[in-house]
C-alpha cells in the first residue's frame, strides 16, 4: 500500500484505466473520503488506502480501474 499521508485534499484519484473516480476530501485512517460533489448522489463515499497504486504530483493512482473502483466504494 502507498504511503497515506501524502494524499492532500483536493487531489484527484484516477483508476488504473484513466478514468477520473473522484476528488480527495481527507484520510481518514486507512480510507480515503471523497469529497461530496465527486459522487453521484451528492454525499460522501470512502475508498479503500489498499486501493491506492501509487500517488504521482496532484494525482491519486489506483490498482483498480475506475469502474471497478466505484463498487468498492464504502458510505461509511
């Protein structure tokens, strides 16, 4: 797993194929929370740290690609 605390609010997290999944709101221990306005139903989902690929300049990398990502996501 990436190291955590260098993800920052604001970065984008982009999956494996490209694709946009969302936008940083915070850590929260090993989850990321995603900020409300990057999910569809206008309130916050997390993702899994396990997730994360590899964290390069104001982008967020995951393993998954950004369609599988999303059915990882958690609401709590």
């Amino acid at each position: 797993m990436a190291d955590l605390s260098k993800i920052t609010e604001h970065m984008n997290i982009i999956g494996a194929d490209g694709v946009h999944v969302g936008t940083v709101d915070h850590v929260d221990g090993d989850r990321i929370k995603l900020t409300k306005d990057s999910t569809p139903h206008n309130h916050h989902h997390w993702i899994s740290g396990g997730l994360v690929a590899d964290i390069e300049g104001n982008d967020v990398r995951l393993s998954a690609n950004g369609d599988v990502a999303v059915t990882f996501e958690e609401e709590k």
